[in-house]
C-alpha cells in the first residue's frame, strides 16, 4: 500500500514538472483599450484553439498558460495605422516581457526572450525594408503601372533584400544552436532542413515539437508542390476533377469550359480571403458574363464553408474541397488566397497567390 502510494506521488510530481507555466507581460504605452482578446493558436496550425479576453490597465496586460510544450498566440490590436497582429510565443517556465509602442517594442525576460530580443534587432530593419518594398508596390499597381513591368523592378530588389534576411536568420541559428527562438524563423528558410539539424538539442528537448512537426510537414509538402508545379505551369491544361457544389451535386472543372474561369483558393479562416471580396465582386459584375468564378473552400468544415458564403453574399459557383482530396496538392497551392485564370479551352493563364491588385488589372486587360 505505502509502495503504492510513494508510487502515485511521484507520478503526480513529474506530472506537475512537465506542466509548467508560461507568461508574458506586455507594456505599451500607446495601447488604448481596457479589454484585448488573445487567441491561442492550434498545436498542429490549423485555426484558433481558443480566445481569451484579457484587462488592459494603462497599456499593460499580461497573458499566462499551463503546458508542456511550447504555444503560439496571436494578439490583435487596433491602431491609428490599421491592424497590427502581435505574436506571443509562449514557453513553458519562461518568462517574457514586452515594452516599448505598438510600433516600436523590444523583449526582455528569461532565456528565450532574451535571444529573441536579439535575433529581432538582428532582422527589424531588412523586415521594414520588405514592407517598404512591399507597399511601395500594391500603392504604384493601385496608382495604375503596370503590373507586369513594375514585377521586373521590384522582384529584384525585393528578392535581395529577402535573401540577406535569410542570410541573417541562418547566422543567428549557427550561432545560437540551443536556442528555441531559432525555431520560430524555420518556417520559409531557403536551407530549412539544414537548419533543422543545426537545433537538434532543441528538437530532442521535445519543448518545440508542435513548432517542428509544423516544420518537417512543411518541407515535405514543399519537395511535393515542387513537383506537381511543374503541372499547373502557364500554357498547362488545367488538372481536371470533381468536387461538390453547395448544392451537394458532383460539380467537374471540365464542365465549365467555354469562358474565362477563375479558380479561387479560399477558406473562412483566411482574413485576406475575405478582405478580398468586395474588390471580386466589384469585378464580377464589371465583366458580368466575360468569365466566370469557382470559390474552391479549402481546410474548413462544410458548415463554416457554406455560412461564409452566405454571410458575403458571394454570387458565384462554389465548391468544397476536403482534407481527402488532392486538388491542393495537384494544383501546387502554397497560400491562400491563390487565383488561378484558366482560358476558355482549359489552359492556365495566371497564377496569382495573395490578394494583390495585380489580379484585377490583370482581369481587364484580359476581358477588355
């Protein structure tokens, strides 16, 4: 009975030593609300786990979870700029705080907090360079260049300007190798699976594995896209097949041959899916019986699905495609939203990931 007994207690202490808190305390002095929501994301990346609303006092909040490995948060703030996302990285028995301006914050606290402070002021401004080139782009396509020859400046410099920050975040892993805040930039790396090697230390600690599994799919999903682009390339008849409308009928993409078709990747989970279409549906009425649109609902339940296009009044065919199907897969879908232009014969015209206006001056030009 006491063997029992000494047995159970010291179960229950590992127990408790595998769950260990994490918290964050955030500082903003330019955070203007008395409530802000943090949602915590999905261990495998797949949505929101769930919400929690948090008191403001004069800019301070302070956000804490129990687990044993370690989490992504996302904290969303309104701000006279826009919205602004703040990724909280959650780690077991550490402890972290953020101070500074919504704008303008640095990290302190216990040891990831530190590297991660460092590896931020390593790569703040080639990320503000990105933005730069990446705004500068979207307000010259909106002004009317053309999308096309404005491509072939800034592809350039935006391309050099990525590869020095991948160059930076590849340095930072060499030389912090026992560091988790390495895990956080895997994700996109051009060398990700020699990186990977690179925090082994890390990987065996088990801390990260939601982060590393999230990784390892990612990489093996990319040497798959990578080969199935070879299929969707431009000129290429697009892969065929056959999902169900909201109707529950079998609808076939062959079937819709005869007029310009876009297919448009989305989910109701993608924000900028849904920013996009009232900017879709100006132009489906524009070219009203020109072309038309396939919505293709992707990594969401049928109910999510079908109430999203209700709620947006979305005017055009639609279909559903389940984690079963290899639609995704055949058609080399890296991001959401993807539009694919197909001409009325079934080749492939464009391909445009993101919602970029380079779409829709694009569209006119083809439908004039």
């Amino acid at each position: 009975m006491k063997k029992t007994l000494v047995l159970v207690a010291g179960w229950l202490l590992m127990a408790s030593s595998a769950m260990a808190q994490s918290s964050i305390e955030v500082k903003l002095s330019d955070l203007k609300t008395d409530r802000i929501v943090v949602e915590l994301v999905n261990p495998k990346f797949q949505g929101i786990e769930k919400k929690d609303t948090l008191k403001v006092n004069k800019g301070k909040f302070t956000y804490t979870l129990e687990g044993s490995k370690a989490r992504l948060a996302i904290c969303n703030m309104d701000t006279p700029k826009g919205k602004k996302s703040l990724s909280l990285y959650m780690v077991p028995g550490e402890k972290g705080v953020l101070k500074g301006t919504i704008d303008q914050a640095t990290w302190s606290g216990t040891a990831f907090y530190t590297d991660l402070a460092t590896l931020e002021a390593q790569t703040h401004d080639l990320k503000a360079k990105l933005d730069q080139l990446t705004a500068d782009y979207h307000r010259k396509i909106e002004a009317g260049a053309n999308a096309d020859s404005l491509d072939k400046v800034i592809d350039p410099l935006y391309n050099a300007v990525n590869k020095n920050l991948d160059d930076v975040k590849t340095a930072f892993i060499n030389s912090h190798p026992n560091s988790g805040a390495g895990v956080t930039v895997l994700p996109g790396l051009q060398k990700e699976e020699e990186a990977l090697k690179t925090l082994h230390s890390v990987e065996e600690s088990g801390t990260w594995s939601n982060f590393i599994d999230f990784v390892k799919a990612g990489i093996e999903r990319a040497k798959v896209l990578s080969e199935n682009a070879k299929n969707v390339e431009t000129g290429k008849i697009a892969p065929d097949f056959t999902l169900q409308d909201l109707d529950g009928k079998n609808l076939t993409l062959s079937s819709l041959r005869g007029k310009y078709l876009v297919l448009d990747f989305w989910g109701s989970w993608c924000g900028w899916c849904i920013k996009g279409f009232p900017e879709m549906k100006k132009y489906y009425q524009k070219h009203a019986g020109k072309f038309e649109i396939l919505g293709i609902d992707c990594n969401d339940t049928q109910d999510k699905w079908k109430a999203a296009v209700q709620k947006h009044e979305l005017p055009w065919k639609h279909v559903y495609c389940p984690s079963s199907a290899d639609v995704l897969k055949n058609y080399a879908i890296s991001g959401f939203p993807t539009k694919i232009i197909i001409d009325p014969e079934g080749h492939i015209v464009r391909t445009v990931v993101g919602e970029n206006p380079a779409f829709y001056q694009y569209l006119d030009e083809l439908l004039k």
